[in-house]
C-alpha cells in the first residue's frame, strides 16, 4: 500500500504536466511584463511562489486578456501540440519587434490513457526548476536594452501543422529580429513537458 | 617523482591540440614554447620547478624541502599530515595541488614567467590589451568578432528558424490592452521609484497620508471646468461658493458659516468666482452676470440680509469666471475674454482692461512679487502681462505662451523662482509646462495622464501639487524641479477641479464634481525641522 502511495506521489500525468507548465507561462510572462515596464509598477501586486516573490498583474484588462490565452495554452499542452510559445514585445509606435521571450516545448512522447499515462518527478523538483527559469529572466533584466519608448506585447505560438486554429488567434508571422542578440536561458522539464528558454533582443546600434 | 605530474605543460599540450586556431590556443602555445624552451626534456621535472619558483629562493627551499619529504617516503607524495591544516577537511590531498596552503601562495601555479612574457613583449595579434597606457576601449578585432559570432552561432543557430512544419499562431495581434495613457518605462523603476512595491527602494522622507484628513459635503458644487469657487485665505477661513451662496468653513474650529445667499431668482446671481484679499479681510465675488461684488465676513450676520461693500458692474459684460487681487486692485477674467481691473477704492472702478484672450479666460494669478499677471483661457493661450500696462489703453501682453493644446486653466506662479510659472491644459493636453517668464521659454513639460485643473506649489518641500480631471480623479504631488512623482492621492469620485492651500501650507483642500471638498494634510511639516528652522530665523532675527 505504501509502495503504491509513493508511486503515485511522485507520478505526473499529461494533463497535470500541462498545468504545471501553464502555470508557469502565467508567472513567467506576467514576470517579463513588469520587470520589462510594460506597464506601471504599482498595477501589479506580489504572489509567493515557487519560493520567489512574484509579481502578478492586477490590472482587470490584461487580466481578461491573458486569462483566455493561457487557457489555450494550456488546451495545447494537453494535447502535446504545443511546440513553442513566444512573447514579443515590440513598440507601439513603429510596431518594431524589440524582444522576443522564447519557450521551446518539448514533448515526451507517451499516451494519454494507459498504464504509461504517468511519469516520476517529484513536484517540488519541478516547480524549483520553474523558479530558476523565472528567476533568471528577472536577472537578465540586467543586460537586456532598456526599453524607452512605450512598448506592447504579442503572445505567438507554434503549432503542429494540423492543427485547428482556435478562435481569437490569428496565423502570423514569426516576428523575428534582424541581427539579434540570443542568450540562452535555463530550461525546466515536468518529465513530460521540457521547456526551455531563450530571449533574443535588438542590440543597441 | 610522480608527484610532480602536476606540472602543466603535458595539459597545454591537449589544448593547443583542441584548439589550434584559436587565441587562446596560441597563447597556450606559447607558453608551451616558452616552458619548453627552458627545459628541454620534459624528463628533468625538477628542473621545471626551480624554473618556475626559482626566483623567490625562500619559495624554491620550500619546495625543495618538500620534495625531499616526498622522496624520503619512497615516492608516495605528501600526505596531508606534512600540510598545514586546512579548514577544508574533506578535501584529501589528490597530489595535484601543489605545495600550497592557505598561509603560502602557491607559487608554482603563479605564471610569472608568462606573465612577464606577456607584459614585455607586444605581439601584434594578442587578444589581450597589454599596452601600459591608459585603458581605453578593446578595439575592434575582425577575430575577435568572428569568434563571437561562432560563439553565438554555437549557441542558437537554429533556435529562431523553425524548419519544420509548424504553424504560428499569434494572440489577438495588437490587442494587448495598452499601458495607461501617460505611462512611460522609467528606466529607474527597477531601482529606484517609489512606485515600485519591494522595500529596499528608497521613500521619501515624510508619510503622505493617502486619505484625507476631512470630507466636506459640498452641495450643489457648480461642475464648470470655467469657475473658480474655492478660496483658502490668509486668515484662515476657507470660502466656497455653492450655488447663490457663499459657505465660510473655519479650518481652526470647524465651523461653518452660512455667509452670503444672493437672490436665486435671477440667474445671474450665481456664484461663479470666489476670492479673498491677501489680507484675508475682504472676499471678492464674482457672478455669472459679471458683476463683481465685495464682502466683509466681519459684517455679515445674516446671509440673506448681507450687505456687500460694494457691487461693480460694467455694461455689456459676461460671467466672471475668475479673480485676482493686487493690493486695492481685484482683475476679473470674463467669459468674452476680456479682463478688467477694478479699483475698489475709487468711484470709477474700472480701471483698465487687458484683451488678449479669444475665449473665456478660467486661469488668473499675479506672481508673488506682484509684476506679471498670467492670465489662461479656452483659447489654449496663457498671457503673461506686466503690471505696468494695467491702466494703458491698448495692452499687449508681454508673453503669449501657445504650446498648450487645450484649455488652460491651472496656472500658479513658483513661490521660490518668482519667475517660473506653471501651468496646466485640459482634456487634449494633459501636460503640466513650466515656462521661464523673462526669456518666454518653455523649461519644461511633463505629461500627467489627465486634464490638470490646478498646480499649487509648496515651498516647505518643494514640491508641486497638481490636481486632475479627466480620466483619473487624483492629486499627484511631484517633486521640483525633476517632476517625480511623490505621491498620488485618490478618492474623489468625479474630476477635480480646484485645489487651495491653507496659510500655514501644510494642508490642501480640494474640490471635485463629486460634490465634496477633501482636506489632505500632505505637507505635514516635521516639528523638530520646524523647531530648527524657527531657531534658525530667530537667531538671525536677533542679530
């Protein structure tokens, strides 16, 4: 009976793993809007987690705005038809692409049902190494350009060709910056979802 | 003599083969050269460390000594008994780390010989900046940079490119709700603006109350972005004009005094400017007949039957929507623009008239050393008149400021540069300017996020209060002269529309379409500073 009970603490299912990384794109891009100033410090407000302070917006707007995205997000987790997410951040103004925060999703292949419906990886492991990620995106805050004109944000995922576009969501171009600067970022993995990260950003003429 | 296998030049070696091309590579070569130049053989190791540990001969005994240890045990190497203890007890001696301990640097895995190489000669293709002179900036190397794009490339060459075959979906493109109007990415705000949340960022000094110290009812407040109703004078006494009456509230005790009820039949009894003397002695009405009356609080007992000092009219004239007083002189902005000096000690009152504005003028101040009056009005002018034109008979103003976009109606003079002069637009224009009154040149101009109905200035601080309309209801208080936000005060439920200090300074009381006046004690003077600064005057008083 113990036995079993450890095997299933540690055991993570398909759709558990896509909440757990769902979760994470909440945290992290909502992270990326306030440490890059997209919007005004004080319309955020502070979460504990992962073991960090974090800080989530409270603005009803984005909020509304985000809420459905990460909802989707998290349908194409599920479905393992998520192979990348991007945030772009470009100027309102000239519409230039400045920075593009780059998740690459990587999918195990196992099935949804069955008896290898489950993988170990103790939770905590997992969330710690969200917090790493998230923890170095905060850092990089310091040798990313500042951002000086007022700047938006699109949130672009790639898909697997065959897959149903949902409503909202527009087929797109994948906003890249000529002669970027890329640093690679930490990655994470839930055992079922590895992701790892990236930002790219234009370099300072 | 195994010991010794820590010696360098076996690794170097691995490294010039890894790497050929590559500076680093050729720097190791030529170490390599160098190490084995001096001793030819790579059998006679002794020879290496007197090489490199030779020239310090306390250090080449050192070594010696140790070495002999080393041969006495029959080639096993130090044990770590014949090495100072470390703190480091789990780390076993693995016969590579030299004689070193924490107390004697270690010497052998010092280079000196490379670095004196490398100081003394200057090869053209070195990656290091070796010169003696001042640092300057690495200049640009075409090596260098194609290492650095191989690094790069190395590291993500194929991350942006998705090959295969994908779709790319994009959310709602370009529907991120925008920032706030007025929002822009302070650089700073990571580290230093008050605005950021942590606690590490540094505050002001002082504690700004965010609520404020008293609600007063305000009915029938008159919502016109033209009026000037609310007035704090020197004597304390706050008067409000509601409607056809005019409410006396006394800041010490509260007290609220129905002073003035004009007629309410005829309209053009509405009290639509309300200013006191500087004395605090006598207020000066205006009406939306464009009549200018003057009141004695002293006098009046009863607010139907008060009797007004003195009523000054002129024929075809229109709302008042504005006051000033200078000395015996009380200017009266009008609705068509004109305003007009009345002198209230003489019989023909009128005195002069500047005409400078094309529309209805809702901003009138004189500045503190009474030379400039500016005057703002809907026709997004403001004009800056000198004293000395009053009683001419075509006036011109001396400055004509036309950079506002809207209406300009807060205008306040800086108490401490008399020369600056602050003001405010509306609706469209949202920015607060500070202009330069004896060059006519804009110092600055900060965008608020909101019509700015009035700027009062506070010298205990200084600090700038400005109040707001459209779209956020607040009081910010920003810091001169670099217009960082202090602070910003919420809670009135509709546009703001005039602000007044109170004489000691410490205390603002505003006035919005909410029909509600708010004190706010935002200027709260420190009373041990005050004390300091009252003995401060009273020694140079007594000298």
């Amino acid at each position: 009976m113990s036995a079993m009970d450890t095997k299933t603490k540690g055991a993570i299912s398909l759709k558990g793993s896509a909440q757990l990384v769902q979760e994470f794109f909440h945290y992290g891009l909502n992270n990326i809007l306030y440490q890059r100033g997209l919007y005004p410090a004080d319309s955020f407000s502070r979460v504990k987690q992962y073991g960090l302070t974090l800080l989530v917006t409270n603005d009803n707007k984005l909020k509304a705005f985000l809420e459905p995205l990460f909802q989707q997000v998290e349908k194409f987790l599920a479905a393992k038809k998520l192979k990348r997410l991007v945030m772009v951040i470009s100027e309102i103004k000239t519409k230039e692409v400045v920075e593009r925060w780059q998740f690459d999703i990587q999918t195990e292949d196992i099935n949804e049902e069955g008896e290898n419906s489950t993988r170990q990886k103790d939770e905590k492991k997992i969330r710690q190494e969200m917090g790493d990620v998230i923890r170095q995106i905060t850092a990089s805050v310091t040798f990313l350009p500042l951002l000086e004109v007022p700047c938006s944000f699109d949130v672009l995922i790639y898909t697997g060709k065959d897959t149903q576009m949902p409503q909202d969501w527009a087929e797109s171009s994948a906003c890249l910056i000529e002669n970027a600067e890329q640093v690679q970022l930490r990655s994470f993995s839930t055992s079922v979802h590895s992701v790892q990260a990236q930002v790219q950003y234009k370099l300072e003429s | 003599m195994k010991q010794l296998s820590y010696f360098r030049v076996p690794v170097m070696s691995q490294v010039i083969k890894s790497a050929p091309s590559s500076p680093l590579g050729k720097i190791t070569r030529k170490i390599g050269d160098l190490s084995l130049v001096k001793t030819p053989g790579s059998a006679s190791r002794r020879g290496n460390v007197s090489l490199f540990c030779g020239k310090t001969p306390n250090q080449s005994f050192n070594h010696s000594s140790l070495f002999v240890v080393g041969g006495a045990k029959g080639g096993r190497g130090l044990t770590k008994r014949d090495l100072t203890p470390s703190r480091n007890h789990n780390r076993t001696f693995n016969g590579t780390t030299g004689g070193g301990d924490r107390f004697i640097p270690n010497r052998c895995q010092t280079q000196f010989e490379f670095a004196n190489y490398m100081f003394t000669s200057q090869p053209e293709d070195s990656t290091f900046n070796t010169s003696l002179s001042a640092p300057n900036s690495p200049q640009k190397n075409p090596e260098k940079e194609g290492m650095k794009q191989m690094m790069r490339a190395k590291s993500s060459s194929d991350m942006t490119t998705f090959n295969d075959d994908s779709r790319i979906f994009v959310y709602k493109k370009n529907m991120a709700p925008p920032p706030p109007t007025g929002h822009l990415n302070q650089p700073k705000v990571l580290y230093s603006t008050s605005a950021h949340p942590t606690s590490s960022v540094r505050r002001t000094a002082r504690h700004i109350p965010s609520a404020p110290e008293r609600i007063l009812d305000a009915p029938s407040f008159i919502d016109d972005y033209y009026t000037n109703v609310l007035d704090w004078s020197s004597s304390g006494l706050v008067a409000v004009g509601l409607g056809f009456d005019l409410y006396l509230w006394n800041a010490e005790s509260g007290d609220i005094t129905h002073l003035i009820a004009l007629d309410e039949e005829n309209e053009g009894n509405m009290v639509t400017a309300v200013k006191w003397d500087s004395d605090g002695k006598y207020i000066a009405l205006g009406t939306s007949d464009g009549t200018v009356r003057l009141f004695d609080p002293e006098r009046c007992s009863d607010p139907t039957t008060a009797r007004e000092l003195r009523k000054m009219t002129i024929d075809r004239s229109c709302r008042t929507g504005v006051l000033a007083w200078r000395h015996h002189v009380v200017s009266a902005g009008h609705r068509s623009g004109q305003i007009l000096h009345h002198d209230v000690r003489v019989a023909r009152h009128n005195i002069g008239m500047f005409s400078g504005h094309r529309q209805e003028v809702c901003g009138m101040k004189w500045s503190p050393d009474l030379k400039y009056l500016a005057s703002g009005g809907g026709d997004n002018v403001v004009n800056v008149w000198n004293v000395n034109q009053m009683t001419t008979t075509h006036p011109t103003p001396e400055l004509v400021l036309t950079d506002h976009i809207s209406t300009v109606r807060a205008i306040q003079w800086c108490p401490w540069k008399t020369s600056t002069l602050a003001t405010g637009g509306g609706m469209q224009d949202q920015t607060l300017k500070l202009w330069d009154v004896n060059g006519g040149k804009m110092m600055k101009s900060v965008d608020t996020g909101s019509q700015v109905a009035d700027i009062i200035f506070n010298s205990d601080y200084k600090e700038v209060m400005t109040a707001h309309g459209n779209p956020n209801y607040e009081i910010k208080i920003w810091k001169y002269p670099s217009f960082s936000e202090v602070a910003s005060l919420g809670g009135h439920t509709a546009r703001i529309l005039s602000l007044a200090q109170s004489p000691c300074g410490q205390f603002v009381m505003s006035a919005a379409a909410d029909e509600s006046l708010r004190i706010w004690q935002c200027f709260k003077i420190d009373k041990s500073t005050a004390k300091l600064a009252q003995r401060k005057t009273m020694g140079s008083s007594i000298r």
